[in-house]
C-alpha cells in the first residue's frame, strides 16, 4: 500500500478538476515581452482555441481502446485544419485520431526528430503502449476452454497501486479489488492511474462481483471510474472497506449507488455461482477489517492475500495469527498470490505494539504539545493514539482531510471514543501539554497540514520550540528530497522532532522476508503467482517460495495482463502468449483512457523546454507578411532580455515565408509551417541549446 500511504492525501486535496480549462488560455496574449507576466490586455484567439477544443472533443469522444494509445513511430508535425484559413502546427509526433486515420504530415523536420530523441520515455510511454517490446495490435486471446481457470492480473503487478485480479472459470468472472495508483514523475499532471479494464469490459456479461480485500486506495480507489465500465457487479466487501468506499463514492455524485454486499467476519463460503464461492479470511495489515479472498472452484481455491503482515514479537508470531490462517489445513489450495511489498527486506516488521508502546512512552513523558504525522492509511494507529491521548488527559485535533475522514468512519463504527476531539480554531483554549495534534503530511507532501506548520501557512497551528513532533512513518522512495525539505522547515522551529531512526516509532503494513515465509508455510498450495511490487519484487518472492520448496515450473511471474491458466483438472499452469490489454488508463480531469499519451509527452516537452509560439498573418495576393509576425513564449526564455533573439527570429519568419510564398498560389500553409517550425526549431536551438515546441499560427487575409 505503499503509494496509497505515500500520497493518500492527494484526491482529498485535489478532487477532480470540476472543468477542464485548455492550457493556451494561459498563453493567449499575442503581445511579445510578457513573459510570465498576465496581461491584463491578453486577446482570447477564437480560432485557436476552437481547434484545440475540437480535437480535444476527437479525443475524449474516441472509443476506449488500449490500441488506440498507439503511436506512428515516424516523427513527424501534427496538422489540424481549422476554419478561416488558421493553422496551427506543433512540433509533436501524429497521433492516431481514431482506428482509421493517422493525422500525420509527410513533411519531417530534423528539429523534431531530435527533438523526439531528446525525451526520455519509459517503456511504459513507449510507442505501442505497455509492452516493453512494443508490441503492435492487440491480442486475439483464445476463449478459455470449458473446466480450465484463467487468472488475470489487470494491475498491482509491475508496480505499487493499481491491483486488481481477474478470475474467470466457464461463464463467469470475479474480479479481486479495483485500485489505483498516483501519478508519476512519468505522468504529469495527470490525477490517477487505473487497471486496464479492456479485458473485462469485453467480457462485462460473465462479471458476477467486485471483490475487495480492504479500503486502501490502491485496491478501492479505481471503483468509482471502473464499476460502470464493469457492468456495476455488486461489490463484496467488509464492513471498514464499504465505508470507505461508500465515503470515495460519494465525491462522485453523478454516479449510481453502489450495490455492496457486507460480508461479517464469521460468514462462510458464499455462493456466487454454481461453480464459484467465495470466503474472504482476516489477516494483519494496517486497517480495520483487512482480508485474504479464497474463491473456491471445482478444482480447488485460488487464494489472494491482499496485503498482509505478521504480528510478531521478534519473530514470535502471535496466536492469532496461528488462527488466523487456521483454515487452510484441510483445503486443496491450487494457487496462491500474494502480496510481494516487503519481501527484500530482511527479517521481520517491528511489533505494531512495540510502535504505540514506544509512542505512549514519549507521550506520558512531553511536557509540551506534541504532534503526530503519520498516514492516514494506519487506521489503527490512529485508533490507538486516540485512546492514548483520552488516557493522559489530553485533546486531540484531527489535521488533514484523509486524517478526518478516516476518524469519521471510526466514530460511525465505534471504534474508538472521540468525546476529546476539539477544533483546532478552539486550540487555543487548552494548554499545550493538554493537546495532542495528529496530522498526515509526514511524507512532505505539498499541501498537507504537516507541511503547512512546518513553512508557518497553517492557520491556527504555530511550531514552537517546547512542541515535540513524532513522524510515525517511514520514508518512502522516492519521497527523499520532499521530507528532506519538511524536516528542514521543522527543524526551523527548533522544535524536537523524533523519528523512526531515532526508535521504534513505525512500523510498515506489508510483512518483510520472513513473514511472507511463514505465511507461505500456512498455506498449503500447489501454484505460486507473486503479486501487489514491482518486477523485481515479484521475482524475489518466487524465489523465496522456490528456497521453500515450490518447484519452479509451479511459480508464474506475472506481468499486468499475463493470462495465467490452470488446465486438466488443476494439473497445469501455464502463461499463454497472448496478454490482456495493459496499456496505462489515465484519469486526467473528467477524462479517462483514450489517447493521452500525446498529451503526456507534450507536457514533458513543455516542462523541459516550454514552447514558441509564433503568430504571422500572410496577404495570400501577394504572399509578404502584413506586419511583423507576433511571438509569446513561456518557460522558454526571458524575452524582455532577448530582444536580439526575438528580432532574428523575426526576421527568419518573415524570410521563409515571404521566400516559400512567393509565386505559390494557392498558397500552401502547411507547407509554410513546417518550413517555419523547422527553420526556427534550428535557429532557436543554436542560440539557446533549448528545443521549445515551436507552434507558428499562420493566418492568411
Ligand atoms: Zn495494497
Ligand atoms: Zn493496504
């Protein structure tokens, strides 16, 4: 759960872009020397903005298709014709408008090809979508033979986020949590990443249930924008992950109402089809209500365990987990998947007891106020550290809208006695070694509240030195410099600020090595699939279930999309050649899908470069220029202290112009603006070593 825990503030604080704004009403001033500055004189461009709004709509109304994320891989300009005679070209690669029809230009720029080979792209971004061979089309999958099981992960196997798990026997489909992940340094601006559905949205008639393990994001987040696609199947689920999910529901108010079943912890098997029954079983993770699934076939159970720890102490598993896995003894379990997170850490996770023992120490002892941060995701760390602070007499502030959410689902359930939680308007009213604050943000993200005391925004919350701040959290790659910048601003305060480097004041939700080996241990299985990691920690965990006596033949390494199936009676398990479409499906405002990837790499171009955009109207009777061509640029150059660059270009516009003009009749605009795209792409990398997105406008009058 490690993105969720990372960033589980995030959808909170940025809900869905409530209208999607183009990007060029920033950029619409056609005056020069603006640079980063708003104009108030800024001139909207009608015709502009009714291209990008069309192809925007081409975009959006293209039917889902993983396929459709495909690229020409030849560079080459993109060309829109728009009415009156406006063009507008980018120096970007075609992309595919619809199945049909590559909108693409013959013409080649050499800026642009380098300019291409310039980006980074991970294979993920790569032409031909999620396939690090760039695979071209899509599969033809067979259809699964009467008797044998596919299992197919959608997502949660080649990263941290996104799981889901397709299981399909004879005519029917459950499905194993519906997540997703954040974005990526890969993805900007983009709000999530989803499970491709494509596999099942073809199959929607065979879905019988949503199965869920428990409420964190990456396995409850994607509900809201793959349920309908799904087919709305019921969602079956525990008590704590139906809140949860009702709660994210109901940000999407346009939505219908969610058919969830409630299963209690002593339920049964519970039939869903004739064939098909499932039984979810409690397990130790950092969440009220965390559970495996066991679907049980013909031929035996296939067993997911969403994500999992083992209470111990030292390496002395606790009784009940010993019950917890109890029911596995007398099973034929056919295959098992399995959270792989921890797996190359060594030994065993701290006791969550000795985590609010070593709390509970240091809060009996402060005698300021303290602060906790920990992620909204440690659900019953928080349940503790409330009844902490009611046994030393202290009130609480809740900090955070995920930190707030989650204690209103604790007080729905009764889980834990809020009477002490005050506001923190009325913070004031108390002494501060009478206040405890638990808050989210110890991941150093941006607007979280930890962050806002620690750079002095917050409100109501003022650091001092008598304060004492616990991050009850470890650092998650890649969130280094981040925290690094937050640990600065607190030291700032002088306040005393202990973290899990100085004792043991965390603990991670997913068991490390040797938990996963004694689970493996409970569970007698004949087939191994590591799931819910990356690549790497897939593979280590099929290797330790091999160091514990799995045959190798018996263990399958998926990736998302790998179609796994159990044949003869249980006997076989193979990968076939044919995947399931996996390409990444991106939430970008009230967007889904569809073809974003060159949205994507637009972004990136932009961010490293920005962009030039150029603006000359031509007197299409005699081919000059009717004035001097107009130029904005943004993140590029300070034009205010570029006036010689911006005279050259000009001059270079109105030359290739007027020279390629001359004599041509019609006048070819595409043509022009290829010449002018590459002509100042050369001009403006010679003089600067930058390769902005040139965008000429040409208009002819
Ligand atoms: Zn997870
Ligand atoms: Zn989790």
């Amino acid at each position: 759960m490690i993105q969720n825990e990372n960033k589980q503030n995030n959808p909170q604080n940025n809900p869905p872009r409530r209208s999607f704004s183009p990007s060029h009403n920033r950029s619409g001033s056609f005056g020069y020397n603006r640079q980063g500055h708003n104009n108030p004189n800024q001139r909207a461009y009608p015709a502009q903005q009714t291209t990008n709004q069309q192809s925007e709509q081409r975009r959006r109304s293209a039917p889902f298709h993983a396929d459709s994320l495909a690229f020409n891989n030849r560079p080459s300009t993109v060309t829109q014709t728009i009415p009156q005679q406006t063009h507008i070209a980018t120096n970007r690669p075609p992309f595919r408008d619809d199945r049909n029809h590559v909108v693409s230009r013959p013409h080649i720029s050499t800026a642009t090809k380098s300019q291409l080979k310039n980006r980074k792209m991970s294979p993920k971004m790569r032409p031909g979508g999620s396939s690090p061979k760039g695979k071209k089309g899509p599969d033809v999958i067979p259809p699964l033979k009467d008797g044998d099981i596919r299992i197919i992960p959608l997502g949660g196997s080649e990263e941290i986020g996104k799981n889901m798990i397709a299981v399909e026997y004879k005519n029917d489909i459950i499905v194993i949590d519906a997540g997703m992940q954040f974005k990526t340094e890969e993805t900007p601006g983009i709000d999530y990443i989803l499970p491709n559905t494509k596999y099942l949205e073809e199959r929607r008639g065979k879905i019988r249930g949503l199965v869920i393990t428990h409420g964190h994001l990456d396995h409850i987040g994607g509900i809201p924008y793959v349920i309908e696609r799904l087919g709305n199947p019921p969602i079956y689920t525990r008590e704590f992950g139906a809140l949860l999910i009702k709660k994210r529901q109901s940000e999407f108010p346009h939505l219908p109402e969610l058919n969830i079943k409630i299963s209690g912890p002593h339920d049964e098997f519970l039939p869903i089809t004739p064939d098909l029954k499932i039984k979810f079983f409690g397990l130790t993770h950092s969440i009220p209500d965390s559970t495996g699934v066991i679907i049980s076939t013909p031929h035996g159970d296939i067993i997911n365990t969403g994500d999992v720890r083992v209470e111990n102490d030292n390496g002395i598993v606790a009784d009940k987990e010993f019950e917890q896995y109890a029911l596995f003894k007398d099973r034929k379990i056919l295959l098992l998947t399995m959270d792989s997170t921890g797996v190359e850490k060594p030994g065993w996770t701290i006791s969550e007891k000795i985590v609010i023992k070593t709390i509970d120490k240091i809060v009996s002892e402060v005698t300021g106020r303290i602060v906790i941060a920990t992620f909204a995701s440690q659900v019953e760390r928080i349940i503790a550290f409330i009844d902490m602070a009611k046994r030393y007499g202290k009130k609480i502030v809740i900090e955070g809208r995920s930190m707030k959410n989650n204690v209103e689902i604790l007080k729905h359930l009764n889980l834990a006695d809020t009477s002490h939680i005050v506001n923190v308007e009325d913070m004031l009213d108390y002494p501060p070694h009478k206040m405890m604050i638990l808050s989210t943000g110890a991941q150093g993200e941006e607007f979280a509240a930890l962050m806002r005391m620690a750079n002095n925004s917050h409100k109501f919350i003022k650091l001092n030195k008598t304060d004492t701040i616990i991050l009850s959290s470890s650092v998650i790659p890649g969130n280094e410099r981040a925290i690094t910048g937050l640990k600065d601003n607190l030291y700032r305060h002088d306040a005393h600020i202990i973290t899990y480097y100085d004792t043991d004041v965390h603990a991670g939700g997913h068991g490390k090595r040797e938990e996963l080996s004694w689970i493996h241990k409970q569970i007698p299985y004949k087939f191994f699939m590591p799931v819910h990691g990356h690549h790497y920690m897939l593979k280590m965990h099929a290797e330790l279930a091999n160091s514990l006596g799995t045959p190798r033949e018996n263990i399958i390494v998926p990736d998302n999309g790998s179609i796994v199936e159990i044949s003869n009676n249980g006997e076989k398990i193979t990968v076939l050649k044919e995947k399931a479409p996996s390409d990444m499906v991106m939430v970008d405002g009230f967007s889904i899908g569809g073809i974003q990837e060159v949205v994507i790499r637009d972004r990136q171009m932009l961010a490293q470069d920005g962009m030039f955009v150029i603006i000359a109207s031509i007197n299409t009777t005699t081919g000059k220029l009717k004035k001097s061509p107009d130029i904005i640029s943004r993140g590029f150059v300070y034009l205010r202290e570029s006036q010689e660059l911006l005279k050259d270009a000009r001059h270079i516009i109105k030359r290739t112009v007027e020279n390629a003009s001359a004599g041509m009749n019609p006048i070819d605009f595409d043509y022009i603006k290829d010449l002018v795209t590459d002509e100042i792409g050369k001009y403006l990398f010679q003089h600067t070593a930058k390769r902005p997105m040139v965008i000429p406008v040409i208009i002819g009058v």
